[in-house]
C-alpha cells in the first residue's frame, strides 16, 4: 500500500489502536476524564505545529500559526453564530480562510529569510490579535460568545455525524473528531513530504538559489507551502473554539505562535512526527507537573532545559540518532 | 549513555509526580475547593492574590478545628491550577477541578478564560467565582458563574456621581489597555459617565499591555484638560505609572479606577504623586475592618511575608461558598441546591464591621441572583495608605 | 512638538540600549535570545532589591546589576548554548534552548523576588518644564544621558580595545576569527556575558522610572526583536538606529494617530511589517541574517 513497508503498517496500526481503544480504556480504567480535553488539545495543537513544521521544511522559522489559528476560529465562530452555517462546513472555510490570507501576506513576506522572516510572523501576530480587537464583525474585545456546538449531519437520512448539542458528554466526541483530523493532517503531511513536492522543498531548505537555478519555481512553492501550513493553522485554531464555545482576540496570542514553534522543535525537524511528539511532551507535561504547585513552572522549564541541552535535535533523534534502524 | 540515563531520569520524575496522590494526613474529611487563574508570567499578581486569601482562610480553618457543614466537620483543601491566562489552559484546569470531583471553583480571573469553562462547567456541575465582568456569564440561560466582586459598571456609576456632587467634576478622559477586558470595562465606563451627563472628552486612547513609559500615550489625553482621569481596568501593575506620568506631565484634576490596587505599589512606583488617587477596595480600611479582617491580614501577611491589598476584595468567594454549604449542606454535591439556596440565603459579614450582611445579589444588572454582595468601599489612596472615601451597595 | 521629539529622544535611547545587547549576542553566535527580557527584569530587580530596599547607592546598585547579569549571561553561554550549538545539525535549535531559559528565569523572578510592581525612590526630584510646550521630569534626563553615555561607551569598547576587535571580528566571520587566533570559545562567552550585562544595565537605568515587575521580561524580548530587525540583526549601528526609530514611531504614531484610539499600535505593526517586506534586511543589516 502506497509502497510502505510492513514495519511501518505495522506501527500504524498500533498508533490508531493506541489512541482510538488504548485511549479509552485507560481512560475508563483509571477514571482520569479529565485527561480527554488535554488529549484533544494536544491533538488540536499538533495540527497547527504540523504548519509550522511544514515552514521550517522550506527553511522558514515561523511564530505566526497563532494569528492563522485564530483567523479560524473567528472565521469559524462568525459564519457559525451570525450566518448559521454548520459548523462541519465551517471548519473547511477557515481553514481555506486562512489559506488565502497567508497567500496574501505571504507573496511579499516569503521573501524574507532566516530571523527576519521570524520576527515578521510575530510581528503578523499581533497584527491579527490586534485586527481581532478593533473591527466590528469579530465583535471587539467583547469576543464571540456561546458559540453552539457543532449540529448533527446525515446525508439521505443516514446520520454520518451525531448532533454534539444533544450529547450527555461530549468530551468522548471531541477527542475522536480531534484525533481523526489530526490523523489525516499527518498522514497528508507524510505524504507531502514524499512527494515530488517535498524533494523540491528539500532542495529548497539546503540552498534555494541553487534549487532556483536548477529550474525550480521557489515563489510559487514557497507560497503552496506557507498556504498549506496557515491552512493547518486555521483547522486547530477554528475546532478550538468550536470546544470553548467562545473566541478572543486573547484565545491565539504571540505566547502559542511560539509554543507552536518550540513543539516542532523539540520533537525535532527532521521527522515528519516530530511536532506531535513535541506537543504532547510539552503540553501534556505541564498538566503532569500539575501537583507541584508553585514549582510547575520551575521544574517544566528545568526539564525543558535539560532535554534540549543532550538532545539537541529533538527527541526523535533519541531513537533514530544511533541505531540508524530507518 | 548520558541521554540514556537522563531521559530515564527525566520519564521517573514524571511518572512519580503523575501518580503521587494528594493524600492528607487530617483526622477530618477533607472539603476540596478549587481555583483556576493566573499565577505564573505577566499577570501573576491578580491570580496569587486570590490563590494566598483562599490559602490562608483555609490554614486558618483548618488550624481552629476545621469547617462544619451539616454536623460533619470538614478540612479545608484548596487545589489551584496556573492556566497562564490561556483560555484554552482554563478549560484544562476546569476539568481538573471536575475530575477531583469538585463542585465549587474560584476563578478565572479575565474575561476569555471565564466565557471558556462555561461549557465545562455547566456540564460538569461546577459552580464558579469569576473576577470577569461580561455580562452574558451571569445572564440566563447561563447559570453556573457568580460574579465574585463588584463589577465596573456597578461602581464606575458610584464613583462619577460622587465626585460630580462632591468634586463638581464636569468632563472626564478614558484610558485603557489594548485587551479585552480593560476595553470592556472601559466601553462600561463611558456609557455611564454619558448617562450621568458628563462630558467624555477623550474615550479612545490606548496603550498596549507591555507598555514601560507612559508619557508618550498621556500626552495627547493631556490636552483635553479632563476633570477627571478614568484608568478602566488598569492592571496594579500600571497604575503607578500612569499616575506618575500624568502628574509629572502637569495633570491637575482628579484620577480614578475601577479595579482593586495595593498601597505598596502606589507608594513604591509613584510615591506622593499617587495621593488623591481612587480605587476600589474591600473592607480593610482601619474603620471598616472587623477583627476577623485584621486577623486574616496578620495571617496573610505571616504565611506569605507580605499582604496585597488586592486581597481586601478577593476574600469573599471563599467565605461565601462556605457558608452557603453551611446553610444547605445537600449543596455539597448538587449544585441545584446550591442555586436554590442562593436566592434565600443571608449570614453576616464577618470581615466588616457594623451590619453588613452577604448575601446574593445582581437582580438589576442580570436578572438573577449572580454576583455575591460585597460592600462597594471606594477608597482613596494617601501617604502609604487607602482611607474610605464612601461605601454604597449594590443590588 | 518639541514634547514628541523629547519622548522619542526618551524612548529611543532606551530602546536602543536594549536592543544592543540583544544584538550583539545574534552577532556572534546567532542565538536569537529569547530571555533577553527576563535578564533586563533580573537586572531591574537586583537593582530595586540593592537601592529601594538595602539603601545601597545607586551606581553601586546599578554596578551589582551588571556583575550579576554577567556572571549568570556568562554561566549560560558556557554550560548551556555552548554544547547545544556544538551539539545541534540546525542552529535555530537554540531558539527552543532561548525559550527554556526565558520560562525558568520567568519561574525563578516569581519565586525570588514575588508577583508585585516594584519600584524605587526617585534619584533625583523636579519636572523640567519650558512653557508646558516641553515637560520632561529630571530623572528621566538623567536616565536619558546615562543611556546614551553608555552606548557611547559600548562603542568605544567596541571599537579601540582589543577584546572589541576580537568580538567584531568574530562577529564578521567566525571560522576566519579562528584561523587568525581568536580563542573562539572564550570571546563567545565574554560576547554573551557582554550582552547579557547591557540587558541587566538598562533594567537597573530603568527601575528608577517604571519600576519593574515579572510581566515585562517577555514583552521587552519581542519589542528588542523588532528594534533589532528595523536596523538589520547582528549589526550594532542597526540596533542603535532600530532603538531609536522604533522610539520616535511610537512617540509620533501615538501622537499623531491618538484620535484613532484603539487602532494605533496596529498602524505602527503594519506599517513595520511593510516595511520589512521592502527591505528585508532592515536599514543597515547582512542580507539574509
């Protein structure tokens, strides 16, 4: 299938069995319910660091996913609670949203390399947090509010996805919605990266005069990819507030565009998985050092430290740094 | 091998962290009761505040012999989760609350983070204490948050009557911070000075949050030669500076806010230029304050090394979910009964001399009983010190 | 008029002394310093903890602030991004490390010196006051020409001494500093502790008029960064120059755009976006970082 190997079917399959029954179970085992909301951010955040891994594989250091996640969640929660479209179509249109704004900022800014393109994605965050608090439709400071949560669907009166209003908890519904978009988002960006495309982005990364000589359109690519990326950004970012039922112009600020860039670092840039390993490590580790009271802070950014002082390259080279078994 | 040894290292820490159970050594049951607010980064000051009154009325309680509710005697347990004031770190810590099967929560402490739990806690069975002023937390069909303090556009009204019939103010400026909750608050602020006939003479100055001079932002607000200076929503952070910079740039007239500052601060940042300058506080004044409030100040001040004045109006939540449960103890599970008991209840204030009573209210502003009755004491700041400018009530 | 020259005279000074430290540790190692913030807060708190609460004399105050964010930029540099540079295939792994820094200076400001605004007693008392056209307190005068004798003197360092030609020349080109003598590893460490002490030294200037609290650390990063990026990364002269416009940006823009209220500080974030996008490399930086 798709020229995989069995090793890699394999640890697939184990990977969708782990969260979509492993999960669960332990869940309902150790009656840790709580655990379900962290799961589904972690699972919604690593869709938007998947965009900024997608960046840094042109050699692009992005800290501007915030302002996209936000631009979809506002676009999500307006055409939801002002033009009363479901949310399921909303989810797309943000995303797609988002996509356009980046083509927009992105023909000039893409020229930019190295720290300026970076500093140019924060400065666009709070452009965007700021843009948020001053027009009228994303209602100023005031926010969007008791958004609905997202209706029922069927299709020839077959329902295809239940109504989450009418649900006892929809904690369960949130986290599997949550897991499969993220699925899908790896399983596309693994692809991607397989691609004809992602040589050209590799080729790119290294040296894109180079690429640029050997024929390569480098705007044009450089434009999908950023497009693509901001398109991740505005998926999490729209689900986001599909769950908190409300959006701010606080709810995606420069702190999470730089904790989008710090995941795909320490999971590692050079492995496809790696923001999702990244997300989980930092996001879920925090609520583990929940008990630590007025330590948490001290001990999460110690231990922080300390993985990125013997792993510089994040912590997938742990496993394929020495054994070079793939 | 170093990675090896560290990363083991690294998963024990946090497996044992993960696993240790909070258990507590205490003869008594232990009563969980939860805070979710910032207590970590920029914002510390507003949820540290709120997370040292809880802890130390608790100590105290536990210290006397404990809490009795319903002819079980109870320990007090405050677990607090830092959301980092990220809504999305809120809902995290709301379900944390849930999970540790606890109903009653204090907190979050700004607008975003509030309206995110909702969902949360409606569905978990968690009532709330927010420090949020929006509206549309406290109006049905929501109905878990109870506003934990006066809210702006409760005591801004108050505070322009009074220095329009005492200091025959006329015109007044707003300033505010470029984020939701200032902005909020000042839009409240504006629309309440124009119905008491005012004249706003400059509403839609700004400064952004991280702000370190404020002179420059001042400057234009300068000219307008306001009567009165209106700091909505400004953070104990800023308001000495703006104080300073207004001052020193030759601002005559009178400057207020609507938000509970720490003398400390003022005299710290801006010394003598901070007199005249009026807040809104609790009951610590030296003529208001009961001997309870004196006693929790000593307390505050032993346990943690230092009082806030912050504190005089975060004190509340606490002493009103307990004697709440005091007067219905079916409510210690089943928040209905928790809001039943609300539209009834009444105890003393015992922070306050005099009459004062606690008791629910906010029928005017929401239309059902969402906000817990704290003494709006407007005060002014002096040499180190706030005195009691007047108190009001609000219903 | 001459109130928004002053403010931006003011500002820009100020700003340009935090952005020179910023600036110079990119130069040399380029390391995007993202606790550069926390450093100017610990600085600030060292000198409040010294002057406002022991009555230690200022200058002494503000000397201890630069020993003690020396010693710590110094202990940083050799323990931590050292290795991980040696150690990393992608530079910007140093971002991640920067972050790490900046959250545990973060967390050890709020447990060492607590959640409250700090400040000082005033050094010096009195408004300067020309016709109320032009108001400017006396401590903010003095803070002013402090800032600007110490970026003087930064230069000076800089350019006629030889630990100087050592940083710039391997600012210039590292592997060329190498070849021609330049102990590598130490110049990189006196770089660091160099750009850490001028982030504690502004904090200890600035205590005096803002005071200081655990909030600003992160926020002075990113304005740091934009300075740095308005006059070209890695280039003091552009630092000094960012400092300086992005200081008379704000004092124009919000005196000018005052009437727009809450769109101001958007303005100014566009117009330094478009900005860059004309001229990617700042005013006076490398092409290309």
């Amino acid at each position: 299938m798709f020229g995989f190997s069995a090793k890699q079917l394999i640890g697939v399959a184990i990977f969708l069995f782990a969260i979509f029954v492993g999960v669960p179970l332990i869940i309902g085992v150790t009656g840790r319910w709580d655990f379900y909301f962290t799961l589904t951010s972690v699972a919604l955040l690593a869709i938007a660091s998947a965009g900024v891994w997608l960046t840094f594989y042109i050699g692009r250091i992005n800290i501007g996913q915030g302002a996209f996640a936000l631009i979809g969640a506002y676009v999500s929660a307006i055409l939801v609670v002002k033009a009363g479209w479901s949310f399921w179509l909303s989810l797309p249109a943000a995303g797609v949203f988002a996509a356009l704004v980046a083509v927009l900022i992105g023909l000039p800014i893409l020229r930019l390399r190295g720290v300026y393109f970076a500093m140019i994605t924060l400065v666009l965050t709070q452009v965007v947090t700021l843009t948020a608090l001053a027009l009228p439709i994303t209602n100023g400071a005031k926010g969007i509010s008791s958004i609905p949560l997202p209706s029922g669907v069927s299709l020839f009166g077959i329902p295809l996805i239940p109504d989450f209003g009418a649900m006892e908890n929809t904690k369960l519904a949130f986290y599997y919605t949550a897991c499969i978009l993220m699925i899908v988002t790896y399983a596309a960006l693994y692809r991607l990266v397989n691609s004809r495309l992602g040589h050209l982005c590799r080729s790119m990364q290294q040296n894109e005069e180079l690429a640029s000589s050997i024929g390569v359109n480098i705007a044009h690519i450089r434009i999908v990819i950023f497009a693509i990326s901001s398109f991740f950004g505005g998926i999490g970012g729209a689900m986001f507030g599909s769950i908190a039922q409300s959006v701010y112009p606080s709810s995606f600020q420069v702190a999470d565009s730089v904790n989008f860039m710090l995941n795909c670092f320490l999971g590692g840039l050079g492995y496809v998985f790696g923001p999702m390993l990244g997300t989980l490590v930092l996001y879920f580790g925090w609520d583990l050092l929940f008990e630590l009271g007025k330590y948490q802070m001290l001990v999460y950014s110690i231990i922080l430290i300390a993985v990125i002082r013997f792993l510089p390259n994040g912590l997938l080279s742990l496993r394929f740094g020495k054994g070079g078994d793939k | 091998m170093q990675r090896r040894t560290l990363m083991k290292a690294v998963v024990t820490a946090v497996a044992l962290t993960a696993l240790q159970a909070t258990t507590a050594v205490a003869e008594n049951p232990v009563l969980k009761i939860g805070f979710v607010g910032v207590t970590s980064g920029p914002a510390a000051a507003w949820g540290i505040s709120n997370q040292r009154s809880m802890e130390t009325r608790a100590a105290w309680i536990n210290e006397t012999g404990g809490y009795t509710i319903g002819g079980t005697t109870y320990d007090i347990e405050i677990v607090s989760f830092d959301d980092q004031k990220d809504p999305k770190r809120a809902i995290a810590g709301m379900e944390k609350m849930a999970q540790e099967g606890i109903h009653y929560v204090v907190g979050p402490n700004v607008d975003d983070g509030a309206a995110a739990v909702r969902p949360v806690a409606e569905s978990n069975g968690i009532m709330y204490f927010p420090y949020a002023f929006p509206k549309s937390l406290y109006q049905a069909p929501a109905s878990n948050a109870v506003l934990g303090m006066v809210a702006n556009y409760q005591s801004g009204p108050a505070i322009y009557k009074y220095l329009m019939e005492n200091e025959g103010v006329k015109t007044v400026a707003f300033i505010a911070a470029n984020e939701s909750d200032p902005l909020s608050q000042r839009d409240g602020g504006v629309a309440a000075a124009k119905a008491l006939g005012l004249e706003v003479v400059s509403a839609n100055v700004t400064y952004q949050v991280d702000t370190t001079d404020f002179t420059p932002v001042l400057t234009p607000i300068m000219r307008t030669q306001p009567d009165l200076l209106v700091l909505s929503g400004v953070s104990p952070a800023n308001a000495p500076q703006l104080i300073r910079s207004a001052r020193e740039l030759g601002f005559q007239g009178m400057i207020s806010t609507e938000t509970a500052q720490d003398a400390g601060v003022l005299a710290e940042g801006a010394g003598d230029l901070a007199n005249g300058f009026i807040s809104v506080g609790g009951a610590s004044t030296p003529e208001l304050a009961s001997p309870m409030m004196n006693e929790f100040v000593e307390r505050y001040t032993k346990m943690f090394g230092e009082y806030n004045d912050e504190s005089n109006t975060k004190v509340y939540a606490l002493e009103y979910i307990l004697e709440t449960l005091k007067a219905n103890p079916a409510a210690l599970t089943d928040v209905a009964a928790f809001q039943k008991t609300m539209d009834t209840f009444e105890a003393p204030n015992p922070y306050m001399n005099g009459d004062a009573k606690l008791r629910y209210v906010g029928m005017s502003s929401f239309g059902q009983k969402r906000q817990v009755a704290v003494p709006l004491v407007v005060n002014v700041y002096r040499d180190g010190a706030f005195e009691t400018l007047f108190v009001a009530e609000v219903d | 008029m001459e109130q928004i020259l002053a403010n931006g005279v003011y500002l820009g000074s100020q700003y340009a002394m935090i952005a020179l430290g910023l600036t110079l540790i990119f130069a040399l190692m380029n390391v995007l310093n993202f606790a550069h913030g926390q450093m100017y807060v610990i600085g600030g708190f060292v000198t409040y903890t010294f002057y406002g609460q022991w009555g230690v004399p200022f200058v002494l105050a503000l000397v201890m602030s630069c020993v003690t964010l020396a010693i710590l930029g110094a202990l940083i540099e050799k323990f931590l991004f050292a290795p991980v540079i040696k150690g990393s295939a992608r530079e910007e792994s140093t971002m991640l490390l920067a972050a790490g820094i900046a959250f545990f200076l973060d967390a050890l400001i709020l447990l060492v010196f607590g959640e409250k605004q700090r400040g000082v007693p005033k050094i010096v008392d009195g408004v300067f006051n020309y016709d109320f056209r032009l108001i400017m307190p006396y401590d903010r005068i003095l803070i002013c020409a402090l800032a600007i004798l110490s970026i003087v003197a930064f230069i000076g360092l800089m350019q006629y001494t030889k630990t100087g030609r050592a940083l710039r020349a391997l600012a210039q080109d590292r592997t060329a500093a190498q070849l021609m003598g330049v102990n590598v590893d130490r110049y990189s460490m006196i770089g660091f502790a160099l750009g850490a002490m001028l982030a504690g030294l502004v904090g200890g200037l600035l205590v005096t008029i803002t005071g200081v609290n655990l909030g600003m650390g992160g926020p002075t990063s990113i304005k740091a960064f934009m300075m740095v990026m308005i006059g070209g990364a890695g280039v003091i002269s552009g630092a000094i120059w960012g400092g300086i416009i992005l200081g008379f940006m704000e004092a124009i823009g919000l005196a000018v755009l005052s009437q727009y209220g809450d769109i101001t500080y958007l303005l100014i974030f566009i117009s330094l976006m478009i900005f860059l996008a004309i001229r990617p490399q700042g005013l006076m930086g490398k092409p290309w970082g």
